[in-house]
C-alpha cells in the first residue's frame, strides 16, 4: 500500500532521516520524531513532514508521541542509541537509558498505534541491527535489539504486517556518540541504501531484510551453530 501519513522516530540524521526523505518523496506525509530540534525542522522542510522534538528515553515523551501515532498509516520504529565497552564499567543510568529508547519506546508507540493500524490496514517498521546476534563489547545494544526483533515477529500475529531492517556498518553518526571506534567491516553502507531496502519491503510484505544482504547469513548461522557463530565472533570482532 501507499501511506498517506507515517510516524518515523530517530528522523533528525542517519536512516531516520533518509527515511522521512523516501516517504516524502512516495507522497506521505510524514511526522518526525527527534530530539534535536535544528536537525529535524531541516529534514522537515526537505521531506514535506512535520517535526516533533521529543526525547524517547523519556516516559511522558513517549506518551506524547504515542497519541500522534495512534492516527498513523505507518509506524517506524528507528530511534537508538548504542553504548560500546565493558558491561560493568557501564553506568547504571545508562543501561537504563538504553532499554527505555531502544526497546521500551518502540513497545509503548507500536502498543498505542496498533488498534489504529489495524483497522485501516497500516504497518509497521523496525531498524534493528545485524548486533541482534550478539556483538562483542556490546552486551546492552545487542539485548535490546534482538528484544526488537522478537518483538516485532510477535507482533506480526496481531493483525499487521510488520516488516524489519537488521542493517550492519551504516554510515551515520552512530558510532561518534556509542564510545568506541568505527568497525572497518563489513564496509559501512550509506543511510539511503537502508531506507530504500526498508521501504521496498514494506511496500512487499517482507519480514526482515538484512543490509548488506549477506548479513542474513551470519544470522543464520548464529541460529544453526550459536557455538561456532560465537567462537567466530569472538575472535574477529
């Protein structure tokens, strides 16, 4: 289907922002969620969408940005935010910070927007990551997004169609605010490649997608041989 309006979270930079640019461009109109207010009316303006500044790691944010998703055709759950090195070394507030935007705000929006979406035939969207395996140094970022994605294949049988992103390296600002250097593989993929991948699947009726396709190997890998998937992980990163 076409969807005459979407909720997009995370939309300031990075995929969200390709994304508000995919839908503008399809004709949608788009409301986007971001905590940045500069970052996100410039994406606004580019996209024909509507800025909405909220910070998801907040509760009465969330609740706020969830009565606007209630009325959507499309939900994208993208925002978050990742955090890199020893799980005891990482702070408690931060641990919680992370859950709260990467899992618990996808929960609440996609809870609100549900009875809506059904009964005019809407959709879902997630922006996991391929760290749902399990990524070194990365205990909490990897626990929320493989939360995500049994989530969204639980919600699938609640009476939407729900499609999901399990991107790899993507070229974003991500890796600036997490507390550890860039990966150099896989070779990092622009934004736009994701939001293309995402929407095209959604516009099919695709499950999960991953980006780079190849991903979805080790995915299947980690499935099939979680012992030697590990063992591989482990040592190269």
């Amino acid at each position: 289907m076409r969807w005459r309006s979407a909720l997009v979270t995370g939309a300031s930079s990075g995929i969200g922002a390709a994304l508000a640019l995919e839908l503008g461009a399809l004709g949608c109109d788009p409301v986007l969620v971001g905590r940045n207010r500069e970052r996100l009316a410039a994406v606004a303006r580019r996209s024909g969408g509507r800025a909405l500044v909220a910070d998801l790691a907040d509760p009465d944010a969330v609740r706020r940005v969830a009565e606007v998703a209630a009325d959507t055709d499309l939900l994208i759950n993208n925002a978050g935010a990742g955090c890199a090195g020893p799980l005891p070394e990482m702070p408690e507030a931060r641990v919680a910070e992370l859950v709260a935007l990467n899992l618990t705000a996808p929960l609440q929006l996609t809870r609100a927007a549900l009875p809506g979406l059904v009964a005019r035939g809407g959709q879902v969207g997630f922006v996991s990551s391929i760290a749902a395996t399990g990524v070194r140094g990365e205990a909490v970022y990897s626990a929320t997004k493989a939360g995500l994605r049994a989530f969204a294949a639980s919600v699938a049988h609640e009476g939407v169609p729900v499609t999901t992103v399990f991107p790899g390296l993507v070229a974003t600002r991500f890796f600036d605010r997490r507390g550890a250097p860039e990966r150099r593989f896989p070779r990092p993929v622009p934004p736009e490649r994701v939001a293309r991948v995402l929407v095209r699947a959604l516009e099919e009726g695709t499950a999960e997608v991953f980006v780079p396709s190849w991903l979805g190997l080790a995915a299947r890998a980690q499935g099939a041989l979680p012992a030697t998937f590990h063992r591989l992980a482990h040592r190269f990163g």
